[in-house]
C-alpha cells in the first residue's frame, strides 16, 4: 500500500505532525534554553531562531492560528505550513505536488496570512467544509481579492497583481496538500482555474522586461545628496559632541538615574548655591520644551508667570533632589526671578554653537540653535538618516544588506600611495542566500566609509558586532529628513529645499545604476573620473560573477546601451536639421546617417517597403550606437580598432575598446564633435589663453606648447560652430 493510501486512512482525529518539534523538522536551529514551538501549539514563535536577517519584522516571526475561526481548519493551515517549512518530512515528500525546497519563514508567514484571510472569507460565506469549495467560489474569492471596495462595497481600485497571485496560491495549496490534511480537505477533482498556475490566473506581468522602479529625478536627487553631505561632513562631527552632551545630562540628571534624593525640606540653601554658580558663570536657566510648557498653562499656570517656562525640575536634581515641589515657589521666587534676570533663559544643549559655513555660499551662520532634549535627540537622528541616505545612494546596498551591518563594519583603510585608499564596509548579502545569508565586503568611497563612522559613533551602545542600524523604515525616516530640511532649521542654513517626492532604497540603486551608465563610457568612465566610484563599480559590482552585486552591473551595461541609442537618435535628428558634426570623423558619420535618411524617404521614390517608423528607425541606428564611447569633448565612434589613434600611440592595435584616457579627438579619424561639446573646449581654450598671458619671456618651450593647445582648441571651436551654423 503507497503512502499516499495510508495517509487516507490514518486517523482522522490525530495528525501525522502530531508532537513535532517544528524548528527540528524544518531544520532551524535555536539557542539553548529557548522554548521551542511544537506542532500542537496554536501560537508558534520562531523569534529566537539563529540567522534571521534583520530586516525580517518581530510579527512575521510569530505564526498565530487562533485568528482561524474555523478550529479544524486551524489544523490544516498548521499541516500546510509545516509541510511547506519540512517539504523533506516522510508524509510530505510523497505527494506529488508538495513543495521540494523548504520555504523561508518571511514566505511561510506571508502564506500563513493569505491562507488564514481565505478560510475566514469561506467562514463569512457560510461554507462549512472545504469540500464546498468548487471552481465558483475560487472565482468568487478572486474577485474578492482584486478590488479595492469602499465603505459602501463601491470598486474604487484594484489590487496588485502580487495579491492576485497570492489570493491563487493559497487556494492551489490546499489542492496540492489534501491527502496531508486530517480535519478537512478540498475535494479530490477541484482544479481551480483550470489547473492554470498562480501567476496566469493573477495576470502577473513578466519579470524580464523593464524595471519599473522608476529612479529618483535629479530636481529631488541632487538636494538630497547635498543635504545628507552637509549634516554628515559639516553638521556631524558637532552633533556627535551634542550627542554626547545629551548621554552625559541623561546619566547625571534624569529621572531614571542620577545622582539625587527625594527632599522631605525645602532645600533653600541647595538653590541659593546653584543659582549662584549660574551668575557666576553667565549660564542660562534652562526652558521646558514647548510640550511642557503647554501642560503647565493647563494645568493652570499663568502666561505672564516668568517662571512658568523653567525647568524647575532640573534645576531640583542640578541641586541634588529628584523634583521640585510646586509649593516651594513662593520660598524660591525671588531668588529664581533675580537669577533669572541676570542670566536669563535659554534651551540647555547646542549652547554657544560655533559658526559653519552656509552651502549656499552666503557667509556663516552657528551650525545649531539651542536646542531642549527632545530636539537634540531628534538632530541627532536627522544626522543618522543623512548617514543612511549617503551610504544608500552611493554604494548601491540592498535594505536587507544595510540593515545587516554590525558596529566594527568600517574596515580599516588601505592606502597604495599617495591619494590611493580603498575603503571598504562589511555586511551581508541576504537576497538569494540560505538562511543567516553569506558574508561580504562592499568597496565603497570615502564619504560612504565616513558616514558608517559617524553611525557607528551616534550608535546609543558602540559594541562590536551590535547591529549598526537594525531594521529601520526608511520612507518613514527620510519623511522627517526632508521635513527638516525644509523647514526652519534647514533653510536657516542655506539648504537647498527638498521636492515633496516619494524617495525609497530601491530608486537609489537604481539611480546609482542609471547614473553609472549615463556617465562618459558608463563603467570604465566612471573609473577614470571618479575615482574611488571606479573601485566601488569594478569590485563592488563585478568581482563576483552572478551573484547580487553583478545585476547592478548588469543593469549599468543596459542603461548604458539605452544611453547610446539615445544619443545616435539625437544626432541624427540633427542631421536632419542641419545640425552637422565636426571633426575627422564628421564626413564618415554623415555619410551614415544620409544612407539612414535614403531609406526613411524610399517610399518617394515608389518603392514598395517604407520605414516611417521610430522604432524602425532606431533599429537601423542600433548597429552604429553598440560603436558610440563616449568622452569628456568628443564622441568616439569605434568601428574599426586598426584606425583609432588611441591603440596606434598605445601599441595595442587589436584592443576591443579604445583608450579614453590617450584620445586625442583632433586628429583620431572616428571622432567627432558636437554642440554639446562647444562649452569644454571653449573651457579649455580660455583657460590655456590666461596661461599663456601668465608666461614670462624665458619659458619658450612651455609657451610653444600651450599655443599648439590654444590652437587645436580655436581650431575645434570653429569647426563646431561652421558645422552648426552659427558664429563664435
């Protein structure tokens, strides 16, 4: 008899799981001394289990089946996960649909929910056995799942394919699972949708086409990355020290802790003694918050009272005492009032800040203003997320690789001479990877090393191998960032204001990507101008073929081909303007581009094919573009190696892609220029005229040589502008 018969006629009141330790058949491992959920338990916790990553929440580490209504289909949902969790188990492994590969608890848990959201609609429906589930009611609950209805069960929307698709799943499983079900099963010749898979009947959309994550325009990219700059680099060595300032008030006159005692007396003498070192020092009285202040007027004390917005309580533990009763202020008035007037009020951290100097170029302006501790701890976390966002944006981290990151990440610099230093961070790489993820570095540049620094400085306890940022929501945090930024406190320091646009990690890396591509060469131009980025795209992103890091490269080389493309599209439809090239290589890419426009406008000369068409046309550019580098003055059209000026100098004629740093784009014979170009040559041939200005009679030789340069360059700028039609 199979397996399969014996399962049918076990007892219908005991499950096979019945007693099982979940974490030992599902393969995970706990710490000693943790309890562990049992398969009879309606409440499994799986909070303590060993490599969990960071990123995954503390609820979808507790699996609850009391939200079940239906008690027996409790059963089957804890049989259907475990199943899912221990496919290898003896009465798993023979059905011939179940799971192979055990899932992650993040995709079990989301399961769970699905499954628990269908057997309580089923409730609601009146249907009290799964036998009653038929193909109708699987559409039934489909379209339940896939509109968004309002308080009066009006369509106001529709759900995302994602939730289609999970709506599906949850059904399909209980039809892949049935022999393994001891309460309830699904009948034996239910196949919803036909036996379609999820994803078909959910409508989702092929995963190999364009990302959809759209990137971060510039208009909000640009204030953002200068604003997180200024807090980390100006702005977060200070807060550091205000940070500090706050740790130390808290341990010495908190409530919590301290050094200070409850008064059964009225501790005049105490008072006197402390207002006296306030005069002597010039030291303000410190202000409530403002939320304090407010509760005082509540509670009844008056606007016009000067002390209703001191900080008495502090003032009490300064002295040594835990509060300060209200009934001492008639005893105390007069000494606080006559302090008060001599020193004043003022909030107590960021005191006497030192003056930094504006981004926007308009003189200096102290860093902060005083500041209570709420708002201390609130600039310190601003600084937190201007590091997050740094770090973000420019090394190209996954969520879940930076929400791994430990306090002792920032490896220590290695130097290879004179302005050469790799920098480099550890976390992990989670995506992909079995549980508890694989180890890895990111190469990363400097300001990305610094801002992991300064985290690791503003973390409350800077042990190493504590989590450096732990599970954080990043939409949320950059929401207060843009918000301070653009409110009084950033404005007051010259802070370009931040556009009210959505900004999430996803569109940062794939900004990182685009911009990447779209820089002069893509890769290896991003190598050449910016530094340290070139070590971060070369090994951060491609020293390891197939794995996370190398999609990001992937993407860069796509973008990079779209870039191109776009340029060739561009040109020619200046062509067809009038708008010509310049250069050696000008007559041989307009020669290209007549032979194009001879076959757009064939169909005037009656043949019978006509390509009006733009993507005909971009087809027909495709081949030219795959040739397009593209250089800092000049477009490199690299069509033939033997003849790129580039490989001749350098000896390497057979190289498949030319030498960017040896272009000499006045002479190469596949190069061309265009208007786009007229503003660095006319940059460099200014800049060479006041050099040349500068030189005194005896340096002849040099002078010789920033002529010939002064000369190429007018050269190249009268060719630009006659092939434009316009005058210098």
């Amino acid at each position: 008899m199979s397996t399969i018969a014996l399962l049918g006629t076990a007892d219908s009141h005991r499950s096979v799981f019945a007693g099982a330790d979940v974490c030992h058949e599902a393969g995970l491992a706990l710490p000693d001394g943790v309890r562990r959920p049992v398969f009879d338990d309606d409440f499994w916790d799986f909070s303590e289990v060993i490599g969990l990553p960071n990123q995954m929440a503390m609820v979808s580490r507790r699996f609850c089946f009391t939200v079940i209504i239906d008690t027996r289909w409790r059963l089957v949902a804890k049989e259907q996960i475990m199943a899912m969790l221990a496919p290898r188990h003896e009465a798993v492994a023979p059905l011939p649909r179940a799971y192979r590969t055990p899932l992650h608890l993040m995709t079990a848990f989301g399961r769970l929910a699905e499954l628990t959201r269908f057997l309580n609609w089923l409730t609601q429906q009146g249907v009290t056995g799964l036998t009653e589930v038929d193909g109708r009611r699987c559409e039934a609950y489909m379209a339940h799942r896939r509109y968004l209805l309002d308080q009066n069960d009006v369509v106001v929307g529709e759900l995302s394919p994602a939730t289609r698709r999970a709506a599906a799943q949850a059904v399909v499983d209980l039809v892949n699972h049935r022999e393994l079900f001891t309460a309830d099963r699904v009948a034996a010749d239910l196949r919803p949708w036909g036996g379609a898979a999820p994803s078909a009947v959910a409508e989702m959309p092929c995963g190999r086409g364009q990302n959809k994550t759209p990137p971060v325009p510039d208009s909000v990219l640009q204030p953002m990355l200068a604003a997180a700059g200024y807090l980390v680099t100006v702005l977060g060595p200070r807060t550091l020290e205000l940070f500090q300032q706050v740790g130390e008030a808290d341990r010495r006159w908190s409530l919590k802790s301290g050094d200070h005692i409850a008064a059964s007396r009225l501790p005049a003498d105490e008072i006197a003694q402390l207002l006296a070192d306030h005069e002597r020092r010039g030291e303000p009285l410190p202000l409530l918050p403002g939320h304090n202040i407010r509760d005082r007027l509540t509670a009844g004390w008056s606007p016009e009272d000067p002390l209703t917005p001191i900080a008495l309580g502090l003032l009490a533990r300064q002295a040594g005492f835990t509060q300060f009763h209200r009934n001492w202020i008639p005893h105390l008035r007069d000494q606080l009032e006559a302090t008060l007037r001599i020193v004043g009020a003022e909030k107590q951290f960021g005191r006497g800040a030192v003056s930094v100097e504006r981004p926007d170029g308009y003189g200096d302006v102290t860093w902060t203003l005083p500041l209570d501790r709420l708002q201390a701890v609130a600039l310190a976390g601003i600084v937190r997320t201007a590091a997050i966002t740094t770090i973000a944006a420019v090394s190209g981290m996954r969520s879940s690789e930076l929400m791994e990151l430990q306090v002792g990440c920032c490896r220590p610099p290695e130097r290879y001479g004179p302005g050469l230093v790799r920098y480099r961070l550890a976390s992990k790489v989670i995506k992909g990877q079995p549980l508890g993820g694989a180890a890895d570095e990111w190469v990363v540049v400097e300001p990305v090393h610094q801002a992991a620094q300064l985290l690791e400085h503003l973390h409350d306890n800077p042990e190493t191998g504590l989590p450096l940022l732990g599970r954080f929501t990043f939409d949320v945090r950059f929401k207060w960032f843009r918000n301070w930024v653009n409110g009084p406190a950033g404005q007051r320091l010259g802070l370009a204001p931040i556009p009210d646009m959505p900004v999430n990690l996803r569109a940062l890396r794939r900004t990182l990507a685009i911009e990447l591509a779209y820089r002069p060469g893509g890769v290896l131009a991003a190598k050449i101008h910016l530094k340290h980025v070139a070590v971060a795209t070369t090994e951060g992103y491609a020293s390891r073929p197939g794995g996370a890091q190398a999609e990001l490269l992937a993407e860069v080389n796509k973008h990079e081909s779209q870039r191109n493309l776009d340029l060739v599209w561009e040109e020619f439809r200046n062509y067809q303007q009038g708008i010509m090239p310049a250069g050696p290589g000008a007559r041989e890419l307009t020669e290209f581009f007549a032979r194009v426009d001879a076959k757009i406008t064939s169909a005037d000369a009656g043949t019978a094919r006509v390509q009006h068409n733009d993507r005909e046309i971009l087809n027909l550019l495709t081949k030219r573009a795959s040739t397009l580098h593209l250089g800092a003055a000049n477009y490199c059209w690299f069509t033939d190696p033997s003849r790129a000026l580039c490989l001749k100098l350098a000896g390497t004629p057979h190289a498949d892609k030319p030498l960017a740093g040896m272009c000499d784009s006045a002479r190469c014979p596949q190069a061309t220029h265009h208007p786009g170009h007229r503003p660095v040559w006319a940059e460099h041939a200014g800049k060479t005229k006041a050099f040349l200005g500068d030189l005194g009679p005896t340096r002849k030789t040099e002078k010789s040589r920033l002529q010939a340069e002064y000369d190429r360059a007018a050269r190249v700028l009268a060719e630009i502008d006659a092939a434009t039609g316009e005058k210098a």
